[in-house]
C-alpha cells in the first residue's frame, strides 16, 4: 500500500524520536485521540523516553523546551499548526537570543518544534499562518521544510536531536497527497540547501514546498533536450548556498520557484546574493503573487509550466 505524504513523513519522524533518549516529547493529543491529526502517531516511550499529553497553554510549552534544552536535555514538542506557535513568540526571540548571545551553559541540549504550516488557503483564525520565514527571520532560528521521503529522512535524522533549537515542518497542503522519494545528489553542510538533480542549461531553486514543480520543470526541459539543476532551501541563519550560487552563475539561467505568501521571502535574500555574485545571471521568478489575500477555497499554487519554461530559455 501507497503511503501518503503525512502517513510517510509521520513514520520517518517517529523512527527518529523513538531512539532518542533523555527525552521528554509532548503535545496536546500526543498519544490518544486524533494524535495531533495523525502527526503524532507511533511514538513510544522509553527508559529515558517521557511521552506527555498537556493542555493547551503554549507560552508554557515552549518555556519547559528551552528550559529542558538549557539543562542539557531533549525535548520533542508536537503542534497541530504553525498557528499556535505565535504564542510562543517571545521565547523564540528572547529566550533562545540570549541563550545564542550568552553562549550559555554548554553542552546544550535540543529543542525541536514539530508542526504542520496550514498553506491551503484561509481555514479560519489560528489555522492558516504560513510564516515560518517571518518566525526564523525574527528569531534566528533554523525551520526545515519536509518536501517527500528523501529528503525527510536525511533532515529528520541530522536535525531532530542536534544540540539547539529548530523547526520541523510538513505542508497541510500535501496531507493526502501519495509521497515521492527522490535521490538526493549533495546537500549543504547546515542542510539549508539539498540538490536534486544536475544540470548544465539552467538553475531551477524551489522554496516552500515546491519541489514537485521544480521536478515537473526539470522533466519537461529534459524533454525539450536540455538539463536543469534543482535545489530546495531550508531556512537556516546564515544558510551556506555557496554552492547553488556558483551553479546559478555557470549555467546562467536561473529559475526561482516560491509558494511562501506575506511581503518578504528568503527568495529574494537569495536572488540578491546571487546578482551581488553574478549580475549576468538572467532570473525568472514564480511566486505566489496574491501574497496576502485571504480565500476559504483550497490554495493551489499553480503556473503555466510551458510559459515558465519559454522565459527561461527565452
């Protein structure tokens, strides 16, 4: 049987958590009723494991995370939405600053948020806030986007019990939607870029979670007889993109794909980068255009990939 993109990505996520050790993971319907809408689902507990099911109060939740981190523990936060983490917005810019800014007691130990981004359109208050961008900009914190099996396993296992803070996130969005699992071909050392596929006509970069476009485009510019480079990025302070920077500059042609939605995106901080690199880079952007509008339809980020493509190579 197939498994969905949520069913997938829910077993490469408890895989890794189930090894971890003095641990305490905990969420709101961590282990009974609707398991945090599936994302929590077979988790166990162990010598040094605590599962806990808590109320709901996520100023708190957040606090015991960092406090755990800071004593040298781990701690595993489940969160049925990205929604409910605005409540903890002050511990993720002032708690974890003047932990960073301090150096504080070392080892430390991790804190990892484990979340879903509501990104299919207005569901109503506290279930459509797609801005983890915002979240990490202000914050300083690394958010790591699970696009399909691949790539899931590799950040799950490198990020989930590494000394520090960070987000893991699904798309809502792709929920039921049957999961992939493409060949990852090298990845940044502090994963915020992972490349999938090498080329030498253009440079195809996916941020969101837009990797599905970016392999439809690489596809159909291979059937055109060309070959096109695709990276995803993960949002990550001071994200080592050397790489995919030098690749934009060699093949010339770059191609940004971006279903992020508010007025600022990691795109554009990466697009500068390149042109302060390479000015001759000629770039085509796609992006959600209709960046603040609110719609109680299902959001489909869609684009005509032929018109795409004949810019690119226009």
């Amino acid at each position: 049987m197939t498994l969905s993109y949520l069913q997938s990505l829910n077993k490469v996520i408890s895989d890794q958590v189930n090894q971890m050790e003095n641990t305490l993971v905990y969420g709101e319907n961590l282990d009974r009723g609707s398991f945090i809408s599936g994302l929590s689902k077979n988790l166990i507990a162990g010598p040094t494991r605590l599962l806990k099911n808590i109320g709901n109060c996520e100023y708190t939740h957040c606090g015991v995370g960092f406090g755990l981190m800071m004593s040298g523990h781990n701690a595993v936060l489940f969160v049925k939405q990205l929604d409910f983490m605005m409540l903890g917005i002050d511990h993720f810019v002032s708690t974890y600053g003047q932990i960073c800014a301090t150096n504080y007691q070392k080892p430390l130990g991790s804190f990892t948020i484990v979340t879903a981004v509501y990104d299919q359109g207005f569901q109503g208050p506290q279930s459509s806030f797609r801005g983890l961008n915002e979240i990490c900009s202000m914050s300083g914190a690394s958010g790591f986007l699970l696009q399909e099996n691949a790539d899931a396993k590799k950040l799950v296992e490198a990020e989930m019990s590494k000394p520090g803070f960070r987000f893991i996130a699904l798309s809502q969005r792709m929920a039921n939607d049957e999961v992939s699992e493409t060949e990852i071909i090298s990845a940044s050392p502090d994963n915020s870029v992972i490349q999938f596929a090498q080329g030498n006509d253009a440079t195809i970069v996916c941020f969101g979670y837009t990797l599905v476009h970016g392999k439809s485009l690489v596809s159909e510019i291979r059937d055109l007889g060309r070959t096109a480079s695709l990276f995803t990025v993960n949002y990550v302070r001071d994200a080592n993109w050397s790489g995919t920077i030098l690749e934009a500059s060699r093949n010339k042609r770059l191609l940004i794909i971006d279903d992020t939605r508010g007025l600022t995106s990691l795109a554009f901080r990466f697009l500068a980068d390149v042109l302060e690199f390479d000015k001759n880079v000629i770039f085509t952007i796609v992006r959600n255009r209709d960046a603040l509008s609110t719609t109680v339809s299902d959001e489909k980020f869609e684009f005509k990939r032929e018109t795409v493509i004949a810019q690119v190579f226009g």
